[in-house]
C-alpha cells in the first residue's frame, strides 16, 4: 500500500481485535512461559524495524499478531514474577472498552461521565483511608502517586516553594527525608526528579520482618537536627517490594507529627490491606499520614497502570497541581474539569477498570479477593516451613513468600525455571541472602499451581551444576 487515504470500514478492522485475543488467551493456555529470545533474533525474526512503504491494515495487523504471540503474558498459571499478575475479565474488558472511547481525562466536555466515576471511586477509596472528604488523583502507577505524594509534601512544609523553587528552604543541602531500607526505589528516584535531593534521603534500618523501627527514625531525626539539617518529611511502606513488610505507621506517626514532618505512606503493594476487615489492621494509624500510594494493578487485579495518590485535606490537589490554561479548560466549573489537579494534561481513564471490576465484587467480593491473596501466602509459606529442603526466610505478612532451596542459588534456580519454560518467578534480597521471592497476588491460582511449582524449584535445584551450588554456599549478594 502507498500514500494515505480515508479508511472505507474502520469498524471492521477494529473487530478483528476480538479474534486477536482469543489467540493470545490460547496461546496463554497453551504455553504459559514463552521462550525469551536472543534480543538480535527477535528483531529480525519478527521483523521490529519500521517500514518505508506501510503493509496496509492486513499485514500490520499481522506483523501485530507475530509479537503478541511472542509476548510473555503475566496471566496464566506460572506466572509468580512481579506484585501484579493474573486478569480479571470484567476489568480486561473495560481496559479494551476505554481504547476504543479513548477520552482525555482533563474536562468534563472531554471525557463526559468518565470525570464523575473517577470521582466517585477517589471518594470511596479515600472512605476506606478513613479520609472521607479529602482529595485523591489517578496517576500512572505507584512510583507516580509517591512524587505526587511527595511533591504535596514538599510545598506544604516548605511554605511558597511551589512558587519560588527551593530557595525559600535556604539551600537544598540541608533537607533530609526518612524511608526505611526495605523501601522501594522510587522514593530516592523522586527525591532526585523534585529538587530534595537522593543524597537527602535516609534509609531507616528495619527490623527482622522488614518493618521500619521507628526508634531508628527517632534517632535518624534528631541527629539531623543536631546537625543543622531540615527534616521535611517521611514515608512510611504499607507492604514491602520484597517481604511484604508492613511498617508501624502509628508509631510513625508521632513521631512525623512532634518533628512537623510530612507523611506519606506507600501502600503500592499493601493499601489493598484496606479492602479487608481481616487484614486492614496492617495499616492502623493510616488516618493520622498525610498522603497515601495505593495501586490497583498490583493486588487488585486490573491491567498496567491504574494508581491513586490520596491526601487526608481537601483541596491540595488543586493547590498544588493547578495551571490555567484558555486553550482547555473553557467551560463548567473547575470540580468537574480534573485537568485543573492532575501531572499530566492528556490522560486516559485508568479508573475505569477499576471501577468496573468493583461494580462487579462490591466490597464484600473485593474483601474476600483480598482474603485469598493471602491465604494462599500462608499456605505456600507453611508448605516450605513443613519441608527440610527449604528455608523460609521470614514469616509472610502479605502477598509474597521468600524462601530458599537449602544449598542452591536463588537466582539460577529463577533463571532455569525461565528457561525451561517451567515458570516466571523473580529473586529479592532478605537479610543479605538471595532469596526466592514467589508472589501471590493472583487468587485465581490453585494450592495445587504452587504445589507443581514447589516440585518445579526442587527438580530444577536438583539438577543444578556444582559450580551454581558453589555459587549457593558463597550466597550474599
Ligand atoms: C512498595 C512499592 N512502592 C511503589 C512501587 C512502584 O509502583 P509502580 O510499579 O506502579 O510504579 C512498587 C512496585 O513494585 C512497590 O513495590
């Protein structure tokens, strides 16, 4: 095909979507670990590179289909890598649904009732955080809501810095925040993209279960002080990266409050404890933070990306996030137009999947969805804790359970597993040891898919040369 013209049947192409994805489902069922490819050969094989002379809707699709095939898929029974995994249909569904309508979040006259569901879920959601009537944004993942988190706190506590720039602190050096060393990365990531500074951040030493220990802080505080330094703020984990840690965050909490810091918690992993009458007493203390992570892409269930940043005041969001702009926001009051709080200006409705799953679970499904995330953690964890052939490094809090193979590199065992095809699992650091770390953020795997991978890891652990097990014996870091 050459040059460019009108489409005679749009429609028709777009359906061929429906055909797609039955593929790509069976192909998921039928070989849930893809092979990796050497990177050269997929490029040629697949044919990445970028045509002069365009293939015409057919082969474009084609070429579509060749690398959606080829795409691991992060849903199907081996699938243990990272915090989210699994797929919840209803949510798949609005996912697909929101590219076809494909609004831009910024105005009521933009993207129509989409403004009022995101809405109406930030209100429920800020319900559960115990902050009813307080402020909230959508934001394009945890690491997202974190600098928003962040970004609030630093023009709170450093009153005139959103205009003025970080001038009116007296010199940037100065500034210190506090996160514990289990912490994810993206806090010191942020601290570096917002003008504090990585090198102001210091990691709190945490206790043998991952948690913050909040004497540490205090003493971490009161040196800075000493030294002339500004604490500005601290950010607690709800659910850590790798053990799944709870920090304590009332105790956090008095001390944010004596020192006048600000206090973000990032509950990414763990907000979702919220959901859960049995598990939400993880998060006691969360109504007296500041500002609060909580992703829906990890623990409930919808597709990348969909993340809210709430903040227990009203208004902040506004406050600290508006611009004018005539070309845009040209009509209806500013609470119906989001673009006026949001980071971005162009931006999709990742609310949607949200709020249809939670229109399909209500609370109480959304309750026991969170249950059996973790019910299948203890059962994983006291399947390993009843074997001598493993080692389990801590207690699970949460949704992920970190063990080892007595005498066999974590690593190579995730490596082998992979390329066996046998399953997609990652390795985390605890207490200095390369541990395995499975998660279980998928409640529709079976006690029977974590039995096949537990023989999986022995098999292959078994099967590892002496020089990976020498590996294993020297195994820190
Ligand atoms: C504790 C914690 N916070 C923040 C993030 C970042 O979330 P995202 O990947 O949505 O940016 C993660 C990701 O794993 C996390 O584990």
């Amino acid at each position: 095909m050459s040059g460019f013209e009108p489409h005679p049947d749009p429609d028709a192409v777009i359906r061929q979507a429906a055909g797609l994805v039955d593929e790509i489902l069976a192909a998921e069922r039928a070989e849930p670990v893809k092979l990796t490819p050497e990177p050269e050969d997929a490029i040629r094989d697949l044919r990445l590179a970028i045509p002069e002379l365009g293939l015409g809707d057919a082969g474009a699709i084609e070429a579509l289909r060749r690398v959606m095939l080829a795409t691991p898929t992060s849903a199907g029974p081996a699938f243990f890598n990272q915090l989210f995994g699994g797929r919840e249909p209803v949510a798949t569904v609005a996912e697909i649904a929101k590219a076809v309508v494909n609004s831009s979040m910024y105005t009521y006259k933009a993207a129509g009732v989409q403004v009022l569901l995101e809405q109406k879920l930030i209100d429920h959601m800020l319900g559960f955080a115990g902050w009813q009537g307080g402020d909230g944004l959508f934001t394009p993942g945890g690491s997202m809501s974190n600098m928003a988190g962040m970004i609030i706190g630093r023009n709170e506590v450093l009153e005139g810095s959103r205009e003025a720039g970080l001038s009116v602190a007296g010199g940037g050096d100065r500034l210190a925040l506090y996160v514990s060393e289990e912490s994810h990365y993206s806090v010191r990531k942020s601290a570096g993209m917002i003008g504090l500074g990585r090198d102001s951040v210091r990691f709190i030493e945490a206790d043998e279960r991952g948690r913050m220990i909040p004497a540490r802080l205090d003493d971490a505080i009161e040196r800075d002080l000493a030294r002339g330094m500004r604490p500005l703020m601290v950010v607690a984990t709800s659910g850590t990266t790798v053990m799944g840690a709870f920090d304590p965050i009332d105790a956090i909490a008095d001390i944010a409050h004596e020192h006048g810091l600000w206090f973000h918690v990032d509950g990414a992993f763990g907000g979702t404890a919220l959901l859960s009458p049995d598990h939400r007493h993880l998060m006691t203390g969360l109504d007296r933070a500041d500002s609060f992570t909580w992703d829906a892409h990890k623990m409930m269930g919808v597709p990348l990306v969909s993340s809210v940043c709430l903040t227990r005041e009203p208004g902040l969001t506004t406050k600290h996030f508006d611009e004018s702009a005539s070309y845009l926001f040209q009509q209806d009051s500013d609470d119906l137009n989001p673009g006026t709080r949001s980071i971005q200006c162009g931006r999709p409705n990742e609310a949607i999947k949200l709020w249809s799953l939670w229109q399909a679970l209500g609370d109480e499904g959304y309750a026991a969805r969170t249950n059996r995330q973790i019910d299948l953690a203890r059962y994983v964890a006291d399947r390993v804790r009843a074997d001598d052939d493993f080692v389990l490094s801590c207690e699970p809090e949460w949704a992920t359970v970190c063990f080892e193979l007595k005498g066999k590199p974590s690593d190579a065992i995730c490596e082998a597993l992979d390329d066996r095809q046998l399953a997609k699992l990652g390795f985390g650091i605890v207490k200095g040891r390369r541990v395995i770390r499975l998660v279980t953020v998928n409640p529709h795997l079976t006690e029977a898919d974590f039995d096949r991978l537990l023989d999986q890891i022995k098999r292959v652990g078994a099967g590892l040369s002496e020089a990976d097990n020498a590996v294993a014996a020297a195994a820190a870091r």
